[in-house]
C-alpha cells in the first residue's frame, strides 16, 4: 500500500463527510448538525470497536485455506496452525489497547442520545452555512499558548488555535458527519463479543502494582493506576459497548484503524527512528538553525498543520518553541490524545503493526513482532512547555484575522498533498506568518484526491512541484534551501516490499 492510499484510509471519510465545523460562541449546533457529528463519531469509535471481529475473519479465512491444502502440503506447513493461534494473542493485544484508548476517549457530546435524522434534510446547505459564517476548530478546552500543557488528562489535548492572548469565543465541538448514502446498521452480536473482552480484561487487572512497572508483552492484562481512574474506565466501557452506540461499519473503516496503529509505529516507537530520522530531524536541525537566539521569556511560535499523532510538534516544543499541532482526522485525534495524555500513567504499552500487512516479510517472526512505545515519555522534563493541539479543518480553523501575521514558523510534513485546493494551503500558511518568517516543508506530492471516487464535483487541484513553487513566489516567498530527501512512510523496516518516495524538502522565507 502506496502512502497516499494510506492516508486516504485516514482522512478521506472525514474530509468527504463534513469538514465544517461549529462557527462563533455565538451559534449553537442545530439539532441535525449535532446529530451528524455523533453519527460520525458513532462510525469512527464504531471502526476501532469492529477491529477484533474484522481481525478473526482474516484469521478464519487463512485457516479455511490452510485446510484447503492436501495432506502432503500440510505437512511441509505444519507450522501454520500454530502462527494463527499466535495471530490471535497479537490482535488480543492489539484490542487491549484499543480498548484502554476508547476508555479514555471522552467525546464532546452525548453519544448516548438518540439520533433521528432526516434523509431529505439539505445538508449541503448546512454545509454552506458554515462556510459563510467562518467556521473553527474542534475544542475541548482553552489552553492558552504560555501555560505549560497539563499532560495526565484529556483536558490537555485539544486547544483553541493560539492567539495573542484575547479571550476567544470560539464554539466547543467540530462537525464531522457521514454521507446520507452509507447505511449503517447496528451489530448487537459484535457489542456482546467487545464487551465480554472488556469485562475479561478489568477482572484480570490489579490496583495494587506500580503503573510505572506496567509492560504489556504476550498478556494485555494490566494495572489500572488507581481505584478511581478504574471506575471511570469501566464506566466509559459500559458507554461505547451501549447497543444504541455501536455500528457494522465497512472493513475500509476497519482498515484506518490498522493504518493508526503503523503511524503509532512512525511517530512513538523505537523501530519508528530511522523514519523519524528522514522526516522530522531535517525539519528539526532547520528550525535549531534559523532560531538560534530562542528564550523562554520569548519563544518563536510555530504551527504544525497535518500533526497526525504529534510526535513532531511536541519534539518541536522540546526545541523551545510554542508550539501548536493541527490535526483534522478523528481517528488520528483520538489515538495521539491517549498516548500524549495516559500513556506516561500506563506504562510501556506493546503492540503488534505488522499483523495485517500483505507485504512479504524476510520470515513470519518479522511480520509477528511487537513493537512498544513511546520511547520517550511526554512527560519529561522540557517537553509539554508551550506544547498545545488543536483540531479541525487546517483552513477553517486558522482563516482568522488573529492568526494572520501571528507564527514565526510553519512546518509541514507530508501535508501539502492533502488539500482538494493546494493553492488555498498556500495562500493559507502565506497569511499566517509574519513577515520574515519561515515555510519548512517536507513531503511528496501524492494528491489524495486525485484518483478518488467521490462526487462527481469533489475538487483536486494537482499541481507540478514547479507549480506549487510559483504559486508560493505569489505570495510572497523567497526560497531559501531546496533539497530532495528520500524517505519511508509507516513501512516494516523488515518487510520484502519498501515504498520510497523522493519528498520535496524547502524552506521558504515570507518576503512581504
């Protein structure tokens, strides 16, 4: 799988579905915006809640194959029934932790509520009505650019895109809904077999350890940290395994959940470094060069749009920089909150990327080993200073006149290629940075809409490399350095099949 298909398990569902979002403090959500968001979110939780299910299939269908073979090939792959059985504990694992994520995922709307909505309702003109009146960011809550972000909660992760300091009036909750044409039916089968995982997995853990001593291996039992957070995690279980919330959700969305777990890899795991190498540390050793003088009393601020699951926007914090990631895609959202905000209480957690790869690996062990994360914990000394992520559509949330002049950098890294209108991107980051301040970015220009299937009228402006250089002169940019770095994107370091792509590497100057 090619990065850009990739990406578009990702993001293309939620780009396609609703990209507006809730305007000013002023509006409130109407009863059928806030009913699409929860539909939303109902599929997205719904994808991660289906993995264990969709998984087993995959497993039952290699046994039926396996049984197909006539005896003398059995013999010669005796082996096989034994690597199944240790796909299973794999994806156990895997769920584990999806579970534990879920758990302490709390949405911004009532997810409990019933949602009735109206097949003949216009929902473009909902759309629109967004656009006109200038639409924001999901937020969670306000955590202002200069305090330290309080890692430990899931009050730490989501912020209002950083300002100069003016009270913002921006709503709490992003719109993010599905297509009318989708249908989607409720799996009661599959919320008895989640929940009978879930219930298994509480009994089995223990108060009375050290959290920090947790390591998941080859059993996903665990310590919980405290007696409270155990009631709430139960809780919270009891509510996503809720009949009324659970969906049959397509195996593509199922597939966006596999994708999440290999950009855990990229972003949080040791076998992760040699691609954080490639990508980020270019884009690090630039940003340490261009800002020499930093200081606490003044740091430079930078923007991070496309931040997936934040691993470069904290590291560009850890530079000193105030620092905001931007991130549109609720699988993404969910997945970094956890980890940025539980996983230093967790422990060690381990999980299993390579399982459901079709690519060929050099031997089984390989496409069966586990990898753990983070490698660093977001709570070290240093790192959560000025460090804040804000979710939503990149142009909706930062078309503001606050913004305009406000960041002294903005970094993007394999981005670029996510616009339906690149030249807006540009135009964009052109308005956010004050004169004098710098572009860095990274990527190749694989355009996620280009071969989709989606309505007839979805824009994909596809530009040459040549082209999105002119369109940046435009707007007045000034090249400074221009290089090609080739690069992996979520690839098994040990896999047969290695994906490279030449990534276009620049950094600009805005002149004017």
């Amino acid at each position: 799988m090619d990065r850009r298909q990739h990406e578009e398990e990702v993001q293309v569902d939620e780009a396609a579905a609703a990209a507006a979002a809730a305007t000013t403090g002023q509006r409130r959500y109407s009863k059928l915006e806030e009913a699409l968001e929860i539909k939303s979110l109902r599929r997205i939780i719904s994808a991660y809640l289906n993995y264990p299910d969709a998984a087993e299939e995959d497993i039952v269908r290699y046994e039926r194959s396996f049984r197909k073979l006539p005896p003398s090939h059995k013999a010669l792959l005796s082996h096989l029934p034994l690597k199944y059985k240790t796909l299973r504990r794999c994806v156990s694992v895997n769920t584990y932790f999806i579970m534990s994520m879920l758990q302490a995922f709390d949405p911004p709307l009532d997810m409990s509520q019933d949602i009735d909505i109206d097949d003949h309702e216009d929902l473009q003109n909902v759309s629109e009505s967004h656009q006109a009146e200038g639409s924001k960011c999901s937020v969670e809550k306000n955590v202002f650019s200069e305090q330290p972000l309080p890692i430990g909660g899931s009050d730490a992760y989501v912020s209002e895109p950083i300002n100069s300091g003016e009270e913002n009036n921006m709503t709490d909750e992003s719109l993010e809904a599905t297509t009318k044409e989708e249908e989607i039916h409720m799996e009661v089968s599959h919320a008895s077999h989640v929940e009978k995982f879930v219930s298994s997995e509480m009994q089995k853990r223990s108060c009375n350890g050290n959290i920090n001593d947790v390591k998941v291996v080859t059993d996903p039992a665990a310590c919980c940290s405290n007696p409270d957070a155990s009631i709430r995690a139960t809780h919270l279980a009891h509510t996503w395994m809720d009949p009324s919330v659970q969906l049959n959700v397509p195996l593509v969305d199922v597939d966006k959940v596999r994708c999440i777990i290999r950009n855990i890899v990229r972003d949080w795991a040791a076998e992760g470094q040699k691609e954080r190498d490639e990508c980020y540390k270019p884009i690090l050793e630039e940003l340490n060069c261009l800002f020499p003088h930093r200081s606490q009393k003044s740091p430079p601020y930078c923007l991070v749009p496309g931040a997936g699951l934040g691993r470069l926007a904290l590291e560009i914090s850890c530079l000193g920089f105030v620092s905001q990631g931007n991130e549109f895609s609720y699988y993404m959202m969910i997945c970094s909150s956890f980890i940025l905000n539980y996983t230093q209480v967790a422990g060690e957690w381990t999980i299993y990327p390579w399982i459901h790869s079709n690519c060929n690996s050099l031997s089984d062990s390989d496409q069966l080993r586990s990898v753990s994360f983070p490698d660093i914990h977001p709570s070290s000394a240093g790192i959560t200073e000025g460090f804040s992520m804000c979710a939503g559509d990149f142009v909706e949330v930062y078309n503001d006149e606050s913004q305009e002049g406000y960041w002294d950098a903005v970094v993007t890294c394999f981005f670029l290629d996510t616009a339906h209108n690149i030249v807006e991107y540009i135009e964009t980051i052109s308005k956010l940075l004050k004169t004098g301040g710098v572009w860095i970015n990274l990527g190749p220009l694989l355009y996620h809409f280009a071969d989709s299937y989606g309505p007839e009228d979805e824009m994909s402006i596809e530009l040459s490399l040549e082209d999105v250089k002119k369109i940046a002169f435009h707007f007045g940019f000034v090249m400074e350095k221009e290089k090609v770095i080739e690069t992996t994107y979520t690839a098994n370091p040990r896999s047969m099949m290695q994906n490279r792509y030449c990534t276009a590497f620049w950094t600009m100057r805005k002149s004017q």
